[in-house]
C-alpha cells in the first residue's frame, strides 16, 4: 500500500506546487502507516527528481516511453493510470494547477472512480469514507464533502493552501522505472509548440508583488510602483478595477478572476480588498496596505498599515530605500 504523488515538471524543471503536494502526501501517508512515492512522468523526469527525497519520497517512479517527449494530459492520464493499476495504491494525489486536475481527472474518469479537487484537509478515519475540505470559488467558500469508496481515494491538494516543507526523517526517494503500453491517438494532446510570454519571476511567484488599485488613478501613476518593485526585486500587480480601465494588462491581475499570489510581502497602494481581490492576495505571509481610508478592508486584514495618499508614500518610501542603499 502507498500514497502516489503526481509531481508535475516542465521539461525537466520541477513545478514548486509539487512539493506543496508532497508535503501533503507524505503527511497522508505517514498518517496511513504507508510509503509515499513521487511520480515523474516524461521526458526530463530524471532531472526533476533530485529534491523529492528531501520532500518525503520513499521512492520515485519515473516514467518513460517515447511518446512521452512534453506534456500531454491524454498521456500523462493514461501513464498514470496503468502505474495505478500495477501498483495498487491507497490514494492518488497532485497540486490542484491546471496540470495536477487535468491528469488526475483523466485517471478518476479511466478508471470510473470519484475525484474531488482542491482539498486543503483529508480526515481518513473512516478507511472507506474520507472527510476531505476543499476551497471552492477561488478561496471565497470551504466545502465538505466525503470521498466514499472502497477503490483507490483521488484527490488534489488545493496550490498554495499548504507550504512546502522539507522531510525530518531521510527518505531513500530510490528510483523505479515504469514504462506504459500507449497508443499512438494519445499524443494527440501533447504539447508540439510553446510561445514563452513571461520568463523569470511571476506574478505568481515573486517573493515580493506591489500592488496598485484605482486608487492609483491611471496607467502612467503606475510608474513608481515600477520602480518600487524594481528596488525591491519583486513584480507589479494589481486590482480588477485597474484592468477594467484598461491601465494594466489582465496577467497583471491578482484575484479570483486573476492570479493567485503567494508573496513574502503583498504591498497593496490604493486597494480597497474586495473578496474577488482578498482571495487572491490572502496567502501572502505579510501585508503592507496603503490606503486613504482607514476602514478599507485591505487595512482591516494587514499586519501593517500606512494611512495616507499613496502619491505621497510611495515616493517616500523609494526615496528612504534609494537613501539606505547609497
Ligand atoms: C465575478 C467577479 C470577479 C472579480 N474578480 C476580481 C479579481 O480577480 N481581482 C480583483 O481585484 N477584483 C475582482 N473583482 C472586482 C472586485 O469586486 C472589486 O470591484 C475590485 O477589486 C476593486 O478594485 P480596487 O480595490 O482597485 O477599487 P476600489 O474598490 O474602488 O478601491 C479603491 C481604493 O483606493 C483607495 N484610494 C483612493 N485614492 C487613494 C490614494 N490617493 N491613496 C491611497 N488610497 C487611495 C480607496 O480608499 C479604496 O480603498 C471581481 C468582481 C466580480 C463580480
């Protein structure tokens, strides 16, 4: 018996929401009383398997087969489910991004078994009826519900709703290899071409995002945040008001309808915290809000707080930082 965690990788580079669901999964696991292996499919796995050990892995099955040269979600899923198949496992899981839910669905739907996405807790007292919560509405509304049957329990772990974490104990993270039976009609899917639109930090990654609301007031006032964010190493981000106005592009918006941040610091100028925005910027470990109005939800949900016209404390704080650093 065991716990397999799908790791997702692209081209050998492994995704962080990976180690987010082995942490995940070796909990589970160690709950269980079973091993947990990471599972790497395709080329470039072998690269992406170096730091699974540290993260729990007892072993690691890496997946080959010629067809499988990029992602394909076709022949990823049905990889998966004849690893599933040989092996036996208690439970199945990945990160719930787009690539975790698309494979694992794939894997619940060939082998006609219940799914349920986005999990942020599994209770497994019952052996046969799990108690799982899941976020649901970009973060807005957690669910319970009970994954009920006696086959193999599948699952995702919701990204950013736990923190990677490093194993205590040393796991051998021993590789295995598996090669599937595929057909030729899955590579239908998989990836042929990729137009790289951002490279480096992301929104969605940075350790640092500066974020601009209306309370910027146009496109040009954005510019200082540029510059704060450059001092800073991080991006710039910001609310749904702004891109309806037109004055920063959709990928630059964090929210329900944007992207989901993590940062170390969210500095939020101008933003009032609607929950549409609140459930994009609430995993962010501190909140810097600077807003005219003490009430703003923003300022209710941050650590720290300045209370004035962002036109003025903006450039008051770069001029302190430019000060510090010359
Ligand atoms: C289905 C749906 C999905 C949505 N998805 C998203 C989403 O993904 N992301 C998102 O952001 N929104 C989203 N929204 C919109 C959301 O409800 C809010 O309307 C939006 O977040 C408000 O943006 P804002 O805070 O910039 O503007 P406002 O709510 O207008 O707030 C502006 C803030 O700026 C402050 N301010 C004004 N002038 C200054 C100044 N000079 N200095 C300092 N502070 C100042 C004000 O006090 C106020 O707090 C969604 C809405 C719906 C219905």
């Amino acid at each position: 018996m065991s716990v397999l965690v799908l790791c997702d990788h692209d081209r050998g580079a492994l995704a962080e929401a990976s180690l987010e669901a082995l942490t995940f999964g070796r909990r589970l696991a160690n709950d269980l009383g079973v091993a947990c292996s990471g599972v790497l499919i395709g080329e470039g796995a072998d690269n992406a398997s170096t730091s699974l050990a540290s993260y729990g892995a007892d072993s690691i099955y890496l997946v080959e087969h010629s067809l499988l040269t990029d992602y394909g979600p076709s022949a990823w899923g049905e990889s998966l489910v004849q690893l599933v198949n040989k092996v036996g496992p208690t439970a199945v899981l990945a990160c719930g991004t787009d690539r975790g839910n698309e494979v694992i669905a794939h894997l619940a739907a060939s082998i006609d078994a219940p799914f349920v996405a986005n999990c942020l807790t599994a209770d497994t007292t019952n052996p046969s009826t799990w108690l799982m919560t899941r976020v649901q509405w970009g973060g807005s509304l957690l669910e319970d519900s009970e994954l009920s049957t006696e086959q193999v329990k599948i699952f995702t772990v919701v990204h950013h709703g736990i923190e990677a974490e490093q194993s205590e104990s040393s796991n051998s993270g021993q590789q295995e290899s598996f090669t599937p039976e595929l057909d030729e009609s899955v590579g239908q899917t998989i990836v042929a071409d990729r137009v790289v639109l951002t490279q480096g930090i992301t929104l969605s990654t940075s350790p640092v995002v500066v974020g601009g609301g209306r309370g910027v007031g146009s496109a040009e006032a954005f510019a200082p945040l540029e510059e704060l964010a450059e001092e800073l190493n991080g991006v710039v981000g910001c609310s749904r008001a702004v891109t309806n106005n037109g004055w920063r592009p959709h990928s630059d918006q964090v929210g329900q309808t944007g992207t989901r941040i993590a940062p170390q610091i969210y500095i939020a100028n101008g933003i009032s915290g609607a929950i549409q925005h609140w459930v994009g910027a609430m995993a962010a470990k501190n909140i810097l809000a600077i807003n005219i109005d003490p009430e703003a939800n923003m300022v209710a949900k941050a650590g720290y707080a300045v209370i004035g016209d962002l036109h003025q404390v903006v450039p008051a704080v770069l001029e302190e930082i430019r000060r510090r650093k010359s």
